[in-house]
C-alpha cells in the first residue's frame, strides 16, 4: 500500500465530522505497523482529544489486545496515558495525519510534542498548518515528511481558513433525486433520520442558523436540535420585512436568540453560518455562499418546488447517510 492509500483513509474519517469540530479543523489519522493499518480515527469535536491522540489509542488497543479504561476524548488523560508506555512501543509504527500536528498548548496538549517523545518511525503529514501560533509542528519532529494528497487535505480545512478571517457560510439543502425540495407525503422531511441527525449535529455547534422570512412565514417551523438532544442555536431571520407571528414554536425556545436582520453585515466577523433555505434564500446569498451541503434522497417526486437558479459547483466528498446521499460542494467559477 502507498502513502496516499493510507492518507485517503485518514480524509475519508475526517470528513466525518466536517463542521462538527468547530473551531477546530476537521482531522484525520491512520497509524500502521509494517503497512497493517491499526487504527482510522478523526477529531471529533472542539476541546476534546485530536485525531492523532485518538489514533494512537487506538493504535495501543490492537497492539496490546488491551482496552485503556479511560474516556479517549479527556486529552490531558489520554496524553498522560500514552507518555506512559514504554519508550519503544510505537518505535515501529508510522501515523498518517491530514494537518500538521499542533505545536501549541491550547485547550489540549501539543499533539507535536507528543508524536516526538512516542518516537514513532515515520510522521506523514498532509499539508502544514496555516493559522501562525498553531503551525510548527514540523519543526518538533525528527522523521516528518509532508504533502501527501496536500491538495485533498487542503481543501479539508479550508472552512477552518475561512472562519479565522470572516464567516464560514455553509448553506445546506435536501432534494430529491429530480431535484424537488417539497415533500410528497404529510411528515415534511425528506431526508433520512440519519440526515436530519447530522443536521441538527451543525446546528448545534454553528453560530447562527440564518434562516429567510418566507421559511418562518410559511413552514413555521422550530429549527432546534430535538433529534439528538442538543441545544437549540440562535437565528438571524433575513427579510425586510418583520411581521412575523411570535407565538410559533420558532421564537418559544429557552436560550436562543432570535432576531430579525436586513443586512448581511455579520458575515464580516470570524464565524460559523449555517444556511438553511429555499430558492429565495439560496439567490439572495448566492454571492456569499462558501460550500454547499447536499442531503439527495433516492425518490422521485411531483412536488413543484426547487432551487430554480444557476451555480456551478465542485463536489468535494460525498458519503451515505442511511438511505440519503450527502455531497460536500463549494462554488466554482463565481
């Protein structure tokens, strides 16, 4: 098997968890001993063990046949943990990571730091950390090699660029196979449980779910985080018009803040915006829009409404979620 073999497998996992690790980068790592993969893991969410750490944890369970009897996702546990085992116990073993370990001590210990004293045959890195004050990894490694798949791994984390500098703006649709947005039968949704569940995952760690007037006019909806008992966000409704109904399940949950914008002005600030719209909104934003994330059911339908508009889009990953297809797409050409 090839470097770029096994860098795939650390993408693949990574883009997982795309978003679910804000402000973190979505990560992933693969660790082998002698080209036998022991471990495929990925950072999951902010604050909690990277994807290096949690491969490595792994990587000791198959090598040991032992369990570690702690929670993987407490870093200091996990990183005092592996300081522990004897000096040569990864001396053979090779980790594959899409981002450059981190050198800095933040809300978890350097990951850097920690491959260095495991003194693990060989670090293969996909691309160099970006942000200055995290990069520098590189240079606490011995046996680092970097630029597998370095394009793939870029666009990875080019969310995690973006939001350093301005909103990221992710606006999400689902559809069916021939592109309709309505449903056909009386439960409204079209996606999968599995999709929705991802959905509300996003909600729960965006800043703002940014929502237009016509989709609280006419859906009336609740837009919260029920299908994984999550914390409703906060919304900005984009309209010129406020003159909504505020006795709607919308503007009734505890700890969010709903509030009316005409401008789009917040988009300025380091952020995370979740978009969540039909045609209207998808037109309106269109020249702010960073990626698009698609939920395609596999059914045909005779419902009238669709996302009538023109955009060229590159996909970027795709997955299943049960049934759905989910595609990762950002604009092109623009």
């Amino acid at each position: 098997m090839t470097d770029e073999f096994y860098m795939q497998l650390a993408l693949d996992k990574a883009w997982q968890y795309q978003g679910l690790t804000y402000p973190n980068p979505a990560v992933g790592a693969v660790v082998t001993f002698n080209g036998k993969i022991l471990s495929i893991e990925a950072h999951q969410r902010s604050g909690t063990s990277h994807a290096e750490v949690l491969a490595l944890l792994r990587a000791y369970e198959t090598l040991s046949k032992k369990s570690v009897e702690f929670d993987v996702l407490d870093a200091d546990k996990a990183h005092t943990f592996l300081l522990s085992l004897p000096p040569k116990f990864f001396s053979q073993c090779t980790i594959y990571v899409t981002l450059e370990p981190c050198a800095h001590q933040g809300k978890t210990p350097s990951c850097a730091s920690l491959i260095h004293a495991l003194a693990l045959d060989r670090v293969v890195i996909g691309v160099k950390d970006p942000v200055e004050g995290h990069n520098g990894g590189i240079q606490k490694l011995d046996n680092a090699s970097v630029g597998i798949l370095e394009e793939e791994c870029q666009a990875l984390i080019e969310p995690f660029i973006v939001w350093q500098k301005r909103a990221f703006v992710l606006f999400k649709l689902a559809q069916t196979s021939n592109g309709r947005i309505g449903a056909d039968d009386n439960n409204g949704y079209l996606s999968s449980q599995s999709s929705l569940k991802h959905v509300h995952q996003l909600r729960e760690v965006c800043d703002i779910l940014l929502i237009g007037g016509n989709t609280v006019r006419v859906d009336r909806p609740t837009l919260d985080c029920r299908f994984i008992q999550g914390k409703a966000p906060d919304i900005k409704i984009y309209t010129q018009k406020d003159d909504f109904d505020r006795e709607i399940p919308l503007f009734s949950i505890e700890d969010r803040r709903v509030e009316s914008v005409n401008t789009l002005d917040f988009l300025d600030e380091p952020s995370f915006i979740l978009v969540e719209g039909g045609e209207g909104m998808l037109n309106a934003l269109k020249e702010k829009i960073d990626w698009l994330l698609i939920y395609q059911t596999p059914k045909l339908s005779t419902n009238n409404l669709i996302y009538n508009t023109t955009m060229n889009l590159e996909f970027l990953h795709q997955a299943k979620k049960d049934v759905d297809l989910m595609i990762w797409s950002r604009q092109i050409g623009n």
